[in-house]
C-alpha cells in the first residue's frame, strides 16, 4: 500500500467518524454472535488507524486499541484481503509479536476486511483463540457474512448528516449544502467562501493525554466556532480534526475576517482553559471564482492546497524556533 493510498484510506476513515465513539449494541452484537458461533474466546471489529488499531467493538478484551504494529488486522488493511494465522507461533511474520508473546497469547487469527462505502478498508472483523486451529470453508463464508453486516452498519452511518462527537454538520451535509451553495452562486452570480481548517499537532493530545482527551479538544474547538458562527455559516466536522466553514453572500475579506476572530477566540479559551496543551489550527480560505472553480471538488482542493502550505510554514517556523532554542 502506498503512502498516498493510505492517507486516502485515513481520510474516508476519519470522514466517517467512527474512530473513538462509544460502544455500539448493533456491532457488540455482531461480535457476540462470532464468540459464540466459532467458539472462540476474543472476537474485534477493529479500525486501522494511522498507527493503532481501535476496537468499535471488542469481546473477550478489555482493551480499546493496541499499537498498530503488532496488530495482525493491519496485515489484512495493507494486502486487502482475508487472513488465517493458524498457529501465530509458527508464522515467522507473527511470532515475535507481542500480542502472540504477551497478553492475550494469540495463536490463532483470523480476519476479513470491512470496507467503508465508498470502498476504503476500515480494518477487519476478526476472531481469535489462544490455542492453534483452523477455520473450514464454512466458517470461513460465514466471517464473511458477518463482515459484510458490518458494512450495512458502516453504510447506515454513513447517511447521518450530523457529526456524533460534537453535534455540528459532518461532511456529508456539508458536502450537500455546500454544491447546493456553489450552484445558486453560479446561477445568481453570488459571492461565497469556504474555509479549511486543521488542528496543529492535534494526534499529541491524544499520544500524551489520551483519546478522550483529544474528544474534549475537538468538542471545545466546534463550540469555538458554533460561538461565531451567524446563522447563515454552515461549520463542520469533516473528519479527524478537519472542520470546514461555508460562508455564503461572503467574499475573502469577510472570510478572512471569520478566521482572524477564530485566532482571536481560540487564544482566550488558550488563556482559561486550564488545559496542559494548547490549541492552534491552520486555515485555508477561497473565496468562489467561476472561472477556477467548475466543481466543489476544484474549490476543495484550492482551500486545501492553501491550508498545507499555511501548515507548511508554521512547522518550517517551529522547526527553526526548536533549533534555534536547542543552539
Ligand atoms: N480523539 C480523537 N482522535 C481522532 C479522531 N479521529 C481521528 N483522530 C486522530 O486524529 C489524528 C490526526 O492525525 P494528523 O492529521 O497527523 O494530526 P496532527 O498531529 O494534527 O498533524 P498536523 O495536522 O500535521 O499538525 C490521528 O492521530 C487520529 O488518530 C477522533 O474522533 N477522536
């Protein structure tokens, strides 16, 4: 797997929202069902992350994510197809692992991938034993009907037009009104702008102060922008920690403006927020020009071209800070 299909896999994952949400009945029972049907002890549906695994449901376990690394749920994401480990001991790829060494004492594997609906592998559906055996070609049918009752659920979620975490648009209606938005400008001759926002340095909260965390940090940030928003913006998750404003009747100037009061917000609740971390973002702002922009997706890619290289010269400017202070 490329680096570039990975990060577009990340993406679609994040988009998604599913990453760090509680516990949900309709995947516990999936893998309840799999605990008892194939008489194992652990059963996961368990999402690859950039370099963890995360279990949205999770039987026999009492942990929510391991280090992506020793996760064999990462072999079935980057060869995109099932896996049986009948002896973990014996497989040299599997060996040394510390999920086969250590806790839980993994021996047998077994996992099929779960694709997001627009095809991207989310990670798999696995059941696991800590002693050797094999899985029949019934059996094996069967995991793959049981992934394939995942994707319905991914496929239901994936219709909900408000982000689960924090309550503001996701990407989908943002997505929805937004073309909505570019297709009256053109009609009318309308002035709109969008802006692209991602947070600094936003997986050190999660690596230093945990998921829940970065949860508190992504909802205090929508709250930020809720505040400012007037009622004709549209702000929203759009995965991860990537939010977009739509700001229609708005040229760059007003845009611009929205995002120096963000600065301006965000340094005050920097201020009294008693938190260990602060928090910083960069933005990327196009204002909608006919003749660049034929499709959302042009306009998309502008401000997200605009919003790297804003993140470009803020890490070139903290590098040269980090050095210069070390010197
Ligand atoms: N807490 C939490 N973390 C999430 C969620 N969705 C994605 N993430 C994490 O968001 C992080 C995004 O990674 P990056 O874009 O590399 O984050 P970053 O540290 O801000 O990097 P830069 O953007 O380059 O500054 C990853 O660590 C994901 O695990 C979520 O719903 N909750």
């Amino acid at each position: 797997m490329t680096d570039n299909n990975e990060d577009t896999r990340l993406h679609a994952l994040y988009a998604m929202g599913i990453l760090d949400t509680r516990a949900e009945e309709r995947f516990d029972r999936l893998t309840r069902i799999a605990a008892k049907l194939f008489d194992v002890p652990i059963t996961l549906v368990s999402l690859v992350d950039k370099d963890r695994q995360w279990f949205k449901s999770k039987f026999g376990l009492t942990i929510n994510s391991t280090p992506r690394i020793d996760s064999f749920c990462t072999v079935v994401v980057e060869e995109g197809k099932a896996l049986v480990v009948n002896d973990a001991m014996k497989d040299y790829r599997f060996s040394e692992k510390s999920l086969v060494t250590g806790e839980p004492y993994i021996r047998f594997y077994a996992g099929y991938p779960v694709k997001l609906p627009d095809g991207e592998i989310a990670g798999a559906i696995c059941i696991i034993d800590t002693h050797p055996r094999s899985l029949s070609e019934i059996e094996f049918g069967l995991l793959k009907d049981l992934a394939e009752v995942v994707e319905d659920e991914f496929r239901i979620i994936a219709l909900a037009t408000i982000d689960s975490l924090t309550g503001i648009c996701n990407r989908r209606s943002f997505s929805m009104i937004a073309e909505e938005t570019l297709r009256k400008a053109k009609k009318r001759k309308k002035k709109f702008s969008i802006s692209l926002i991602d947070l600094d340095n936003f997986k050190r909260i999660n690596d230093t102060w945990g998921h829940s965390e970065g949860n508190a940090a992504l909802i205090a940030f929508s709250n930020i922008l809720d505040d400012l928003a007037h009622d004709h913006n549209i702000i929203a998750r759009l995965g991860g920690d990537e939010f977009g404003i739509l700001l229609p009747d708005t040229a760059i100037r007003g845009a611009n403006k929205f995002i120096n009061d963000l600065s301006a917000a965000l340094a005050s609740y920097n201020m009294t927020s008693n938190k260990p971390h602060k928090l910083s973002f960069s933005a990327g702002t196009v204002e909608f020009d006919e003749k660049k922009h034929q499709t959302l997706g042009e306009m998309l890619k502008d401000a997200d071209d605009r919003m790297y290289l804003v993140k470009r010269n803020r890490k070139q400017l903290e590098s040269l800070a980090n050095t210069t202070s070390a010197s």
